[in-house]
C-alpha cells in the first residue's frame, strides 16, 4: 500500500491501487519523469518526489505506484541512517527504482503464464469439439439427434452465436427487423460482424427501412458496408433469423422472451434460406439516408395495413418506427392519394386508384 495525501488536511493517509490503476502497464511521461528524478537518488518517499517535482502528494503516488506495479521501483522496509532520504520523510514508506532488464525478466514470466493459460484453453476447446460431437451423434446414425435445440438467457444465447460465428467460413446472414440490440450487446454484434468480413465471409443483413432514419443505427450500416457487408432494407423483414455456412441458425423462442432456438436441421434451414432470399429480392439495397423509392414502399405499407384496419400504434409498432414518425408519414401518403381521411384513403387503396 502507497501512502499519499489525505485531501482534508493533507496528512499522509493509505492509498491502495484501483482495478483500472492495476491494468495500466504504459510509462506515460510523468511516470519516466520521477523515474529518471529517482536515479539520482538512492531511495525516495512520496512526499520528497512531490516537493522536488511539483506535484501533489496525490500525483506523486500514483506515479510511485505505477512504476511499482510496472517493476521498476520496489518498497523498502527497513530504515537505512546512510541513506539521502530527507529527516522528515523517515516515518514514511521508501521506494527504490529496479533495474528495467529486471522488470524485463518479471514480464517474461507473467507472458509465459499467459501462454500457458491460452494453450488449455485452447485444449479445453478441443475437448469441448470432441464431446459435442459425441453429443450430436449420441443416437448412433451420426446426425444430430436433437435438430432444434433450445437455450435461455441472452448471455447463453449470445456465447452460441459467438461461437457458430468464428466457426463460419463462407456465408452469413441476418434477419434484424428491430435493429442492434442495447449497449453492450450491440457492441459485441458489430465487433462479430465486422470479424467476419475481415475474415472474408460473405454477410448479408436486412433491416427495416425504419434503420435508415435512425442515425446511430445508420451510421453502424455505413460501417458494415464500407467493410464489405450487403445490406438492404425491406418495409417489413420476415422477423429474427441469424445463420452461418447454412449448417447453424438461430431465431427466437416463441415463449422465452430472451431465448432461442437452435436450428441444424438441413431441411429447415434450407426453408429458412429461401424465405430470407425471397425478402431479399424485393428488398432495397442501403446506400444512406431514405430516398424516394425507400419512402415510396413505407407509405404503400402504411396504406395496406391502414386498409386492413390497423391503429396507428400498431403501424408504428409493425414498421419500426416511432408513433410521431409513424403519423407523419401517414399524413404524406394521404396528401399523395389526395385523400381527406381514413376511410377514403383504404378505398383508394382497395381500388389500387387515387383520388381526383
């Protein structure tokens, strides 16, 4: 433990280091700074680096610490009379700097405990492929036995896909009527798309036409395609569909709200290919913002769900988009059939006519 100032009446209180200290392992220049002070110095406190520095007592732990956790300065215990430390720092801890070629062998151990650390887990691994294979053929014939399997729980969810992902070596697609998920989670599925394409596999991904009008949700597109990635947009996408090297797919459970299930079933997953190709046929390819063509197929699907009765929320909630944009287009459509309100707008619709 370092001591420091206490920030009320600057007495040297204990001050221990963060988690997000413990995980710096760069020299920035105030650390080279009392680095290169301490050398010329047999052994240094905190309060001494401080005065003959100019920094807070503070500052001056955190660096002290820093070069400790890097190996390059150690804590001395005992009190040494020959020493140059300053009379008024006896009472405190003392530091010496370290050789860097020592710091240098320290590292060369922990790097080797890492290698060690991703060598069994890559055995784990292995080992994990060889019972799973023994799980999937467990009925004898040597295809799976359990064709639609189903998991619960976004973390396991995502950790499967995660895997068939890194697994996938020619084709990917995806289905995302209701756009990136939150957070964190959005994150992680841009970083696995964008690992595929560097990879070279072929990712197509559809969403609503509502992306385009979503300017975060615009601008991850914008880096999908600049990466390699069709995309296209469709007024309303079949629903989830995630599917790698047509051997593995994933659409969600019908009852667990976080779950989902796990398709190999050669046949199914060929039926679940041509439902995504047919949308993708008739969807349009993103290059921006909406253009004139994008807006076009939003209103003929306003019109047709308005024909068929639905309420505006439902509308909204069909085509991914807020009630207010959703009200908004509504209006535009009307002012293009020349309809002056609901009823007439679903007969011109009924009759494939406008009015006039």
């Amino acid at each position: 433990m370092l001591q420091a100032a206490n920030c009320k009446g600057g007495k040297v209180g204990t001050v221990g280091p963060t988690g997000a200290q413990r995980a710096e392992t760069g020299i920035g220049a105030e650390h080279l700074r009392v680095y290169k002070w301490a050398l010329s110095r047999e052994y240094v406190s905190v309060s001494e680096t401080a005065d003959v520095l100019g920094l807070t007592e503070r500052e001056a732990g955190q660096a002290v610490a820093h070069l400790e956790r890097a190996h390059l300065m150690e804590k001395h215990d005992e009190r040494d009379a020959s020493s140059d430390t300053p009379r008024e720092s006896a009472g405190e801890n003392r530091w010496r700097i370290v050789n860097p070629q020592i710091a240098a062998s320290r590292l060369a151990a922990t790097e080797s405990r890492l290698r060690q650390t991703v060598v069994a887990l890559g055995e784990s691994r292995r080992e994990l492929d060889d019972l799973f294979g023994l799980y999937s053929a467990r009925d004898g014939g040597g295809t799976p036995r359990h064709s639609v399997e189903v998991f619960a729980g976004r973390s396991a969810v995502a950790a499967l896909v995660d895997r068939a992902a890194l697994d996938c070596a020619r084709e990917a697609v995806s289905c995302r009527p209701e756009g990136p998920p939150p957070g964190e989670w959005a994150a992680s599925e841009a970083a696995r798309d964008l690992a595929l394409l560097a990879r070279g596999v072929r990712l197509r991904v559809l969403y609503r036409h509502s992306a385009r009008h979503h300017p975060p949700l615009r601008a991850h597109l914008e880096r999908l395609v600049a990466a390699g990635a069709e995309v296209r947009t469709a007024p309303e996408p079949f629903g989830f569909l995630t599917a790698f090297d047509r051997s593995v797919g994933f659409v969600p459970h019908h009852t667990l709200p976080d779950g989902a299930a796990v398709i190999r079933d050669p046949s199914t997953l060929a039926f679940l290919h041509r439902v995504f190709d047919q949308s993708w046929e008739v969807a349009v390819p993103f290059d921006g913002p909406p253009g004139a063509a994008v807006q076009c197929e939003q209103h003929d699907a306003i019109l047709r769900l308005l024909s068929e009765g639905a309420r505006d929320e439902t509308i909204a909630r069909r085509l991914g988009m807020s009630l207010r944009t959703c009200r908004r287009h509504i209006a535009e459509a009307f002012k293009e059939m020349g309809a002056q309100s609901r009823f007439q707008a679903g007969y011109l619709t009924g009759r494939g006519g406008r009015a006039g």
